[in-house]
C-alpha cells in the first residue's frame, strides 16, 4: 500500500484499464522506475516510507497546491476560497508579451476577510474584505477579463467572487501568500479567459505534408513559399479557410536525417530546410553568383530527379545545397533595417534561442547526440560551454540568423494566407515531443524525465503497446517553472500561426511511460496538471487570437473530449472511425457528428480515400508482411466495412454516379463531411489527384519510404503545384466544398 500511496501522491498509475470491464496491473518495478524519474527514492521498502512521509508532510503543511488557475467569469478554484481569515496575498502580475516598457508591473495585495452572510459555503471561512492595490490603480487594464468585486461570476452557477478578490490580467502570476499561523508559500497563478478563439461557423481547407508539395520553384521538397502560394491560391480560388501542415519543427542534423517531423530535435525552433533562398533579401546580393548559380542547377536536378525520376525526396541532399547557399548568403551585410529587426528577433527569443543556435553549433563539431559530447559540454550553463561558444560565435550567429529567417517566411506564409481571405490561415502542428539526443533535452535537462519514453499501453490495435522513443516533461519541473518551457514553445508556434493542432492531445491530461530497457507493457500513465495545462493553452491561444485542434483519435481517457470542448478545443474526427459504437455499430449519420470538430476522410497516418475505397492499402500491407490475419480474411473485412460506408452514401444520395467509379466516391465521402455540422472539413491534399499511397504507414521503419513521397496522382506519378491547380479532379473535388458565394474577404481581414 505504501508504494501505492507514494506513486498516487505523484500522479503515478499502478493500474489501468484499457477497457471498462478490464483493469491491469503495473508492475512495481515500474512504478519505481517512474518514480525515480520525478526524483522520487521508492528502490526500498524503507526508503518508501521515507518518501510517503516526505511528501505527506509536505501535503498536509501546504498552503495551496504549486500551480493555480483562475478562469475569467468562472469562481474561484476551492484553495483560493478556503483560504483562512487574515490571510495576506500579494500578486506580482507577469509582464505583457510584447510591452517590453521597462517598468516592473504592479503588485496586487488582498487580505481575506470575514465571509458576509449568505456567501456559499463553498466559500466557508472567507469573505468580505479589501483590496490593497501597489502602485497605480491599474485600471481597465488590471481587471480585464473578470466580473467586477462582489458581482456574480457568469457561467459559474452565479457564485460571487469575494470582495477581497482583485482581479489580475490574463497571464501567468507568481502569487505569494502568508496565513496568519505565519505559513507562507509562493505559487503560480495561471489566469485565462474561459475559452480559445473559435473558427467560423463552417469552413474548409487542405491539410498537406509541406515538403511533398514541390513546385517548379522548390529545390527537391515544398518549402515556405510553396506554402505561401498553397495558401493564396486556395484561398482566393477555391474559398479555403485554411491550410493545415505537418510539424515545422527543427530536426536532428546528420546523414541520414531521421525524416519524421514527428521526432526532432527541438519544437521551439523551425527548420530552415524549409526556407525558399531565393526569396531571402540578402539572396541578390550574393557576390559569388557562380558557385549560387551551381547550387540552384544541382537543386533543379533534386527537384527533376524527384518528380520525373521516380527519386524519393532526400532531405539531406536538399539541406546540403541549401546550407552552402545559405552560407554565401549569411557573408552578405545586412542593412540597417533588416539588422535592427534581426536585433529585436535576437532579443525577443533571448536564452532560448542562444541554447538552440549554440547546440547546432556544437553538433557541427561534436555530433548530433550530445550525450556523447565531451563531458564539459553536455552541461549548458558549463564554463567548458561559454569557453566553447565564444570560439564558435560565428556559427552561433549563422544558426541564429537561420531561426529569424525562417520565422520571418513562416509570417509571410500567414500573412498570404489572410491577404487571401481565409478565416484561419496556416494550421501549425505541434508534436508530442522531441528527439532525446536533440537541442531541447540539451537545453532543458531539468524538465524532461531522465530515462524514459513516451508512448501507448497495449490495444486492440496493438498487442505490444507503442514506445515512441521520446522522452516526457517532468510534471513537477513544470510547476516549478511556472510552465515556462510550455508556455515559451506555445508562443514561438502561435506567432506565426492561424490556429495550432496538437498531436496526441490526450497529453495534457497523461502520458504513457516506458522506462528505458523495458518493453511499453510495462509502461504506466504519468498525470499532467491538466487544468494547468489547458489553461496556458487557451491563454497563449487567445493572446494570438488563433484557433486549437487536438488530435484526440484512438484511446481517449473519459472526460478528456468534454474537458477539451469546454475550453473550446476542437477535436478530430475521421469518417472511416465515426460509427454508433454504443448502438448499431454502423456508420454514423450525418447530423449526429460533433459540431466542434475537423471532421475528415484520412490523416498522414493512414490510408488516402483512394486506397481505402479500393482496398489499396490491405494489400500494401500484405505486400510489406504486417497483416497478423490471411490477406483474404482482411480483405474481405475491409471490403465490408467499405461497403457499408458507400451504401451510407448512396441512401443519402450522395453517390448519383453508382458503384464503381471510383473518383464520383471520393467526392461522395466529402459531400458526407460537408453535411455534418463540422466547424472545419479538411481535405487531404493527395486526395485531390487521387493518389493512393499513405506518407506514413505506422509500424515499418525501411520497409516503406516513410516521410519522403511527393504528392502523386492515380498512377503514382509526382504532381506539382502548379498542375495541382489546373488539375479537373481537384476542381471536380473541390465543387463539392466551394461556397457558392463571394468568399473573399478585404485584405488584413481576420475573425473576431
């Protein structure tokens, strides 16, 4: 029992249960493993009770729990209001983003008073009072977002906020208190507004793996200004609302890189492989334009070997060249402008941006796992560590200046979005985590859990569970931080962004940990401060006025779905899984489809439209020897499943054309997304030409070209952005979807 209490105390599962008739044990090993991850000693029967007593102690002696939230217009959370009388609290508000004014921002003091008559009793103990402000009176400013002292909170049952409550501006506040026993703590103080940006009632967009989308301009993968032209072609031609691609995130560096946007070295920063040289200012004033002339023919050879070649896309061949073009570029003075910005980019990133440019220096040198680096080096903050960044100041700038570039395009790319009238504009995509070799385990050792792995318990889908090879974020270093690393990643990823989707969205709520060495059934589920962490999300979201999409697809925690919607998340639903599992089984009609959803036909991480109507993919995967089931057993399921959906369509008349033509059903199966009450209908880019092959097909790692297939049509053959937009299927598809209206909205315009 006592181990049981000790891993309860941390938010550490010794059991769960994979479905509602079943519950699993987990094994005490790795409970103890878990344990000493979060720096918890549980390895004896002694030093577990050592540790419970610790932190009983450390429970029943504090003043409130490390982290806090506050949601505008809502009560306020039970700690706050049980609070005893006489307790002094003195907020010191964080500092806006972006106000950079110099002056410190304003105390806030407030002392409980006795509770007036007829206050809930949930508020017992507490009461009327008084508000001491330092400082200034705020003003506007300083209650933005919360009801007036005394008044009634909306949406929260019409339970008063106490009188002796002043309301601070959205942020993230450290929060001192000290009761009038003299028990004292600090804590951070989250407050936001009750909801995230919502999209317009119903639009529409593609969703696109960036570097399969190769222009006649792109140097062997899609770049920003592939995205840029995705964006306004779309937008002002078809009526899109939005273009949503795969994860932008910087990757490990090396040959071969792994190609998975899925696991890079860091999410804070983008990767400048992504850049379109030529659209750099500096470009044209490169004075070797012979060696940059050599370099764009060799990237018209990637981009021709690629597209007419059958060649995959090489992402190391592509870098190489850009990198060298880069370089003669980085030689080129900045004028002053472009410097002063470059300054205020320097300094707007600040530490975080000096780690990640630092770490790409050291890799060039040492390798990309900095674990094998020279001891003094494997420390950021080391004398060894500046000793070797100031000898690599240089390359330090050039990595830097290759963040600020890369931002500055991935604004462009936005900025082309809303100048062409679409409501969202570009849907970044976060993924769940990073690669453990990377810049940001570098960076921030303390935050991430020292040995472990992110992944998924067993399922029906997958016997032996799943070990992502991704180490967590520590919980508790979060609190400590006061969510700093998140909070910093979010604001990078919504500066540039439309809306934000995130992978696994199920995180915030828990993560399945597998210690290093074990296999993930012996993995357990590590909680988040959910509250903590949906409200840094929402704050973040609403200060870019951007939209969230979590991908909530397979095993969901119950609550979680509600939890996500009530913040005003939106979820992910994919046509082939929408059935009425508590009833008939069978597909689910339209009108019975949740509202706040994107609601769509595949993902990258399955089959395109095409594969599944005709059955493509079962025999791919027979092909690749991942069938556990004889081909025709699975085929013949596939084609039932298959069947029932194409009937579902034809009784809603959906499908005039009848079976067998294979393009008409494609546009059957997104005529069902436009009638459901769907916010967001997102068409995957491949569908369009009818390519039939998936960009990722879980579970083979060399077996399948994973991460590095251009977008092709029906017979394989790669189609570039130019032909997409003249292509008849694609307009045949997308009649489906345009507005029958003008849909283009006046330069600059954005949503509420």
């Amino acid at each position: 029992m006592g181990l049981s209490r000790l891993a309860a105390l941390h938010g550490v599962a010794t059991s769960y249960s994979p479905s509602a008739d079943v519950t699993v044990s987990v094994p005490d090993d790795t409970v103890t493993a878990v344990l000493a991850a979060l720096g918890v000693d549980a390895g004896t029967p002694e030093a577990v009770r050592k540790s419970l007593a610790a932190a009983e102690s450390a429970a029943a002696s504090r003043l409130l729990p490390p982290t806090l939230v506050v949601w505008s217009g809502e009560a306020l959370p039970p700690a706050l209001t049980a609070l005893p009388p006489g307790t002094t609290l003195t907020l010191t508000p964080e500092a806006e983003p972006g106000r950079g004014n110099g002056r410190a921002p304003r105390k806030l003091r407030m002392r409980v008073t006795e509770r007036p008559a007829g206050l809930p009793s949930v508020l017992e103990g507490l009461g009327g009072a008084s508000a001491v402000r330092e400082g200034a009176s705020a003003g506007p400013e300083g209650t933005r977002g919360l009801p007036a002292q005394g008044a009634p909170a909306a949406g929260s049952g019409g339970s008063p906020v106490p009188s002796w409550w002043t309301g601070p501006p959205h942020g993230v506040h450290r929060l001192d208190v000290r009761a009038p026993d003299r028990s004292s703590a600090t804590v951070t103080l989250v407050v936001a507004p009750p909801r995230v940006p919502q999209p317009p009632a119903r639009t529409h967009g593609f969703l696109v793996q960036l570097y399969s989308l190769l222009s006649g301009r792109s140097w062997g993968m899609g770049d920003l200004g592939d995205l840029a032209d995705l964006a306004a072609w779309s937008g002002r031609t078809l009526g899109s609302g939005f273009v949503q691609v795969n994860p932008l995130h910087a990757a490990v560096p090396g040959r071969p890189t792994d190609p998975s946007p899925y696991r890079p070295s860091s999410r804070r920063f983008p990767d400048p492989v992504h850049l379109r040289v030529e659209s750099i200012p500096e470009y044209g004033h490169v004075q070797d334009r012979a060696t940059l002339d050599d370099l764009r023919q060799d990237a018209a050879s990637q981009r021709e070997a690629v597209l007419n070649k059958g060649a995959l896309i090489d992402r190391d061949a592509v870098w190489e060249l850009k990198r060298q073009a880069l370089e003669l570029i980085h030689e080129v003075e900045l004028t002053p402008g472009r410097r002063a910005a470059y300054c205020d980019f320097l300094a707007e990133q600040g530490q975080a941006l000096e780690d990640h440019a630092l770490w790409c220096a050291l890799a060039e040198v040492h390798g990309s796992d900095w674990h094998a680096w020279p001891a003094a080096l494997r420390d950021p903050r080391s004398a060894g560590t500046a000793r070797a960044r100031a000898g690599l100041l240089d390359r330090v700038d050039f990595h830097s200046r290759l963040a600020w570039l890369t931002a500055t395009q991935l604004a462009d790319a936005q900025r082309a979005a809303e100048d062409a009238g679409m409501e969202i504009g570009i849907v970044h995509d976060l993924a769940v985590g990073v690669h453990p070799a990377g810049a940001d385990t570098w960076a921030q050792q303390d935050a991430f859990a020292q040995g472990m792995s992110i992944g998924a318990p067993p399922d029906a889908f997958n016997a032996r569970g799943q070990d992502w090879g991704l180490p967590p974020w520590r919980p508790d270093a979060l609190a400590a931080t006061g969510y700093a690393p998140y909070r910093g990643l979010l604001r990078g990823l919504f500066g540039h962004a439309g809306a934000l989707r995130i992978d696994h969205v199920m995180g915030l709520f828990r993560l399945w940990w597998v210690p290093e060495g074990r296999p993930p059934t012996e993995g357990t589920y590590v909680a988040q401060d959910a509250e903590a962490m949906l409200a840094v999300l929402v704050l973040e979201a609403h200060r870019a006025g951007a939209v969230v999409v979590g991908e909530d697809l397979g095993t969901v925690e119950p609550g979680v779905r509600e939890a996500l919607a009530r913040r005003g998340v939106l979820g992910t639903s994919v046509l082939w899984f929408e059935r009425d599992w508590d009833g008939t089984g069978r597909p689910l009609p339209p009108r019975n489809w949740r509202r706040d959803c994107l609601a769509t036909a595949t993902t990258h991480d399955l089959p395109s439209t095409a594969a599944r109507l005709t059955g493509d993919h079962v025999t791919l995967r027979h092909r690749l020897g991942l069938l556990t089931r004889p081909l025709e057993q699975e085929l013949a399921e596939d084609a039932t499943d298959t069947a029932e959906w194409l009937a579902c369509l034809a009784r809603l008349r959906m499908l005039p054309e009848g079976d067998g033509d294979e393009e008409a059903a494609v546009r059957a199966v997104h005529r069902f997304l436009m009638d459901t009450p769907a916010r967001m209908v997102g068409v995957w880019l491949p569908d369009t030409v009818g390519d039939r092959r998936p960009q990722n097909l879980p579970g083979t790692w060399d077996q399948y070209p994973n991460w590095r297939l251009p977008v092709a049509d029906a017979e394989g053959h790669p189609v570039t952005l130019e032909e997409l937009a003249v292509s008849s299927r694609l307009h045949g598809l997308m009649d489906v979807l345009r507005p029958r209206k003008g849909h283009t909205a006046p330069p600059g315009a954005r949503r509420s």
